[in-house]
C-alpha cells in the first residue's frame, strides 16, 4: 500500500458521517452508552468489526446518526477527517455533508456548518486550503509555507427525505456560503424515498445560481428517474449502479463524470462482484471516471485502497492508475486556479514515481 499512498490523489465523493474514525465513534458511544441513550456493547459488537454487512453497515449509520447531534463533535469530526484523508495524500477534496437541525442542542444548518468550517480551522497536520478568492485567479490561501496541503471544498447534501421547502433552504445556506468554499450541491439518501420531481426545480435554481450539481444517480433500477437526471445533465454523478443498456449510452453521450465507490457498492450489494462493475466498461471507453471511497469509515476504506483494489481488479498498471487519477482534475468543482496548482501537483510527483 506504500506506493498507493505516495500517489497523490483527489476525493470527489465522501460523506463526512460516513468517514468519522472507528476510535472516534468508539469514544462517541461510549459516552451515550454511560448515558443510557444506547447499549454501548451493541454498538461496540459493530464498531469492531472491519468486513461489515449491509444491515450492520445500516445500524453503524443509525448510530452515526445518534453521535452527530452537537456542535462540538461535528468540529472534532471535520478536523480528523480532513487530517485522516490528508495522511493518505489526498491533495484536493470535496467534502459532502447533509446540514442539520438539532433543537435540543440548539443547532440550526447554518450552526451546523459553522461547526464543520470551525473543524477545517482547526486542522493542525496539514496546511489547509479551505478557499481563496475568487477560486479562479489562483489567490493566496493559508499562507506560502512549505508543508503538505489538502485542498477542501464543501457540497452541501439534499436528503430525499426532506420537503422541497428545506431542500431550498439548503440551497439558500450553499450560496450564502460560497465564499467559504461551498462550491455545489448534492442529493444523496435512500434512493426508494422520496421524487425526484420534489427537488428539480431546486437543483435547477441551485445551477441557476453558480452553483455545481452532482446526484446520486442510479443505485436502484429506476429508469424513469435515471433518465431524469442524465437529462438534467448534473456536473456530476455518483455511483451509476443500475442503469441498463439505453442509460449507458445516454450517459456515454452526454460525458457525464462518474464518482465511483468500488467498496461501497459491494458492502452494499449494489454490485455483486467486482468482476462485473461498471467501473471496467466505464474505463474502457475512456469515460470521464474518479474512485472515491463514499463512506471510508463505515466500509472500512481508504482512497489508497480503491486504487490498490481496482489496479487488481481490473490489471490496471500504476502509470494508468496515476494518470486517471490526475484527469479527475477536470472534474472538480473548484475554479481554473486550484485545478492549475493540482496539475503542477500531479507533475513534480510524475517525477518522482519516474513517470
């Protein structure tokens, strides 16, 4: 995994709830459990284990679901998670987060972002960029010094679950914050609830406003809805698990960036095997693609293993899996400057790995 983890890569598609360490959430839930909230050896049984099953993988997002209710544990998370994709020489991320509301905690979604930005503050391992201008002119950020730097930028998650009217209050918080570094949107959530003609129209304004739009898209066999979305041509999508013959050819047209989540879709089942995922058509035809890792710490990955893995998987040479690696700079949702700096990046660690 060394040499994985030298390659300097870039994350299109993690959930910050998704990514919090084991020890973390083992520390979180012990403190519920001397509360009483919950039976921490259950919780402890699931935390344990590396290799989970889809419905531990469910109940481990139920408890996530239980430990992210305040302020102070939201910075906490944010900071180790940007450190911890950072320790794998992920040089530029899209963080990805649902904003939340907790009465009892006095939390609304722009405290709740406040709580993630105060975290990215509050990273200590590794210079980071949170944003810098007008994202384009390539301005100073945190500084000229020569220690290693993460790139973060923030897309603020619809949840299906949610009304039309909190779906644009999420838009609304987005724009107000880009120069904060919210740089788009996203829909994620179980893909059998709710319509994707409940958030059209606010994903259309959303564009509308500068704002970049990725979906998830495709995790269940929906066609009418897949349609839908390829049709509303997002800047990106993820997964594209489901979609049968006449949707790969849309999708094929309409050069739409593919997040793809080896792991993550089969921890989930989404995909039974990997010598069946889509990800080898996709590459095959040279299809714009990016490996992310979606849930790094629930499904137990890092983005050096989604490279290790597919490179197997697929016979894959380093060289090829460097270079994929660096045309996902065409697809992030930061401005001309940062993706300048990236290829400058990819191009003193060319030399290094003797590319």
């Amino acid at each position: 995994m060394e040499w994985w983890v030298s390659m300097p890569k870039l994350e299109l598609h993690a959930h910050l709830n998704g990514s919090i360490r084991n020890s973390t959430l083992l520390e979180l839930a012990r403190e519920l459990g001397e509360k009483g909230i919950i039976i921490f050896s259950d919780a402890e049984c699931v935390l344990l284990k590396n290799d989970r099953s889809i419905s531990e993988s469910l109940k481990l997002f139920e408890l996530i679901h239980l430990l992210t209710t305040n302020h102070k544990t939201i910075t906490r998370i944010t900071k180790e998670v940007v450190e911890d994709f950072a320790a794998e020489n992920v040089v530029y991320l899209e963080l990805r987060t649902t904003p939340k509301r907790n009465d009892s905690e006095g939390m609304s979604k722009r405290s709740y972002m406040e709580a993630v930005l105060e975290g990215l503050r509050s990273v200590s391992t590794v210079e980071t960029d949170i944003f810098r201008g007008s994202d384009v002119e390539g301005s100073h950020g945190n500084g000229h010094s020569q220690r290693k730097k993460i790139y973060v930028r923030l897309l603020l998650s619809i949840d299906r679950r949610e009304t039309r009217e909190a779906a644009m209050e999420t838009v609304q918080l987005a724009m107000e914050m880009r120069h904060l570094g919210v740089v788009g949107v996203d829909l994620c959530g179980n893909p059998m609830i709710g319509e994707w003609t409940t958030f059209w129209p606010v994903l259309e304004f959303a564009r509308e406003q500068g704002l970049l739009v990725t979906l998830h898209c495709g995790e269940v066999p929906n066609m009418e809805e897949i349609n839908a979305m390829l049709d509303f041509l997002p800047a990106r999508i993820g997964h594209a698990c489901c979609l049968k013959q006449e949707e790969w050819k849309k999708l094929k047209s309409y050069k739409i960036p593919v997040e793809i989540c080896l792991t993550s879709n089969i921890r989930t089942e989404t995909i039974s095997s990997l010598d069946i995922h889509h990800f080898a058509d996709l590459y095959n035809c040279k299809h714009p693609i990016v490996l992310c890792t979606d849930d790094s710490g629930v499904f137990s990955t890092t983005s050096s293993r989604e490279y290790a893995i597919a490179s197997s998987a697929f016979g894959i040479e380093k060289r090829e899996m460097f270079e994929l690696a660096r045309n996902a700079i065409g697809f992030i949702f930061a401005g001309d400057g940062v993706k300048l700096e990236l290829e400058q990046i990819f191009d003193l660690a060319a030399e290094r790995l003797q590319f």
